[in-house]
C-alpha cells in the first residue's frame, strides 16, 4: 500500500512571496508524481507532472523530485490570491494514483 | 476541461436504499476510476476500470460495486446504502499512451445518506 503524506498545516503567504510544499512517499517503485490544485467544492485540477529527478517549471509553479529520498515539493511563486486553494500530492504506480491530504494555502493581499 | 460528466451531481437518499451513479466520458480513455472525498481521508479509489468489463477494486470498495459496459461509461452502485457513504464521489480518467498516465477529474457527485 502506497502511503503518501503532506505533514504541512494550512500554509499562509503574502501575495506576491513562494509558497513551498513538500510530499513524501513510501514506495519505492512508484513511477510518476503529480500535484493537483482544488478549490472548495470544486474537483481536482491537474497542475503538474514529474517523472524525473530533478526540477521542473511551468509558468509559476516549479515541481521537484527527488527519488532517492523519495519526496517531491511544489513551489508557487509570486503567489496571487488565486492561488489560494488546498494542493494535492499524489503518486503513481501501476496505473494507480495515491493521495496525499492536501496542504490549505492563504495568499493573503 | 477533459470530457468527463457525472450524474447525478447532487442526491440525497436514506439508508437501506440502492444507489447508482455515472460517470460518462468523451475522451475515449481507457482508464476510468471512482474515489471517495471525506475530510481527514483525501481521495481515496473505491474501484477502477481498465478497459470494458475489466474492473478492480481500491482500497475501499466495500460495500460498492461497479460496471463498464461501454468505454464511455463507468457506473458505480451503492447496494444498500448506509450513512458511513455519504461523502463526495469524484470520478476520474486517464490513459496509457502517454508519458505520465496522468488522471483528469470529473466535477463530482455529493452524496448524503440519511
């Protein structure tokens, strides 16, 4: 069983600061990870995809992976108050997807 | 947006009763999958379908059951529904010929069981 944990409470951030989120995960061969963004009362969106070590941006976002220490982190930068919602991690192995709780983020004004 | 609807969006039913919902999709993933949302679990997959007639189960699946019996359609049925189901039923695809498998969510079914 895939365990997936976001240890962080609701993060605060000024608008305009990185707001960071960390992801680790238990199983060792799980193959792709993912971070979506959710919106209350609304389902999750896909905002993005790692597969390989290292960093990997997309526009204001930036996922990082580390296999070896098995974590992967999402950085927000410039934060804007749309970008307040809860981020889900979750991990993948044979065509399943594990789930983290989410991580709240507040861009306040 | 990916292609995906469910129904119905909203139900309330009472406990005892048999409760079915759909997932439709038009983008003709292989893949289909329904979780569970509930405060202080996260998403969790009750069953998932890997092709027509081709079903699994998750980690919760009791008391659920599921069929596809075309590509564009997952259902899901609550046999005998009970108050520990109440929760918001999200379905989601993807497929396989890509590099990621990445999973793109419907808009959800909230569910109450009295």
């Amino acid at each position: 069983q895939k365990e997936v944990e976001q240890n962080s409470g609701p993060l605060s951030v000024p608008e305009g600061a990185i707001a960071s989120l960390n992801c680790t995960y238990s199983d060792r061969v799980s193959q792709s990870f993912f971070w979506y963004r959710q919106y209350s009362g609304k389902s999750p969106e896909l905002i993005m995809s790692i597969y390989s070590n290292g960093d990997k941006e997309d526009g204001r976002f930036t996922a990082q992976l580390n296999k070896a220490s098995q974590y992967v982190s999402l950085l927000i930068r410039d934060s804007q108050p749309s970008d307040s919602a809860t981020y889900l991690c979750a991990v993948q192995g044979n065509n399943r997807l594990a789930f983290g709780k989410g991580n709240q983020v507040v861009v306040i004004p | 947006d990916a292609g995906i609807t469910q129904s119905p969006r909203h139900k309330v039913t009472e406990t005892g009763t048999p409760v079915t919902l759909r997932c439709h999709q038009t983008e003709n993933h292989r893949y289909m999958y329904w979780y569970r949302q509930d405060p202080g679990h996260g998403l969790r997959l009750i069953h998932y379908s890997y092709g027509v007639k081709d079903t699994d189960k998750g980690e919760v699946s009791d008391g659920y059951s599921v069929s596809r019996s075309k590509t564009e359609d997952f259902l899901l049925t609550l046999e005998s529904a009970t108050s520990s189901q109440t929760s918001v039923y999200f379905c989601a695809i993807s497929d396989d010929r890509g590099v990621y498998n990445e999973q793109f969510f419907g808009p959800g079914t909230r569910l109450t069981v009295l």
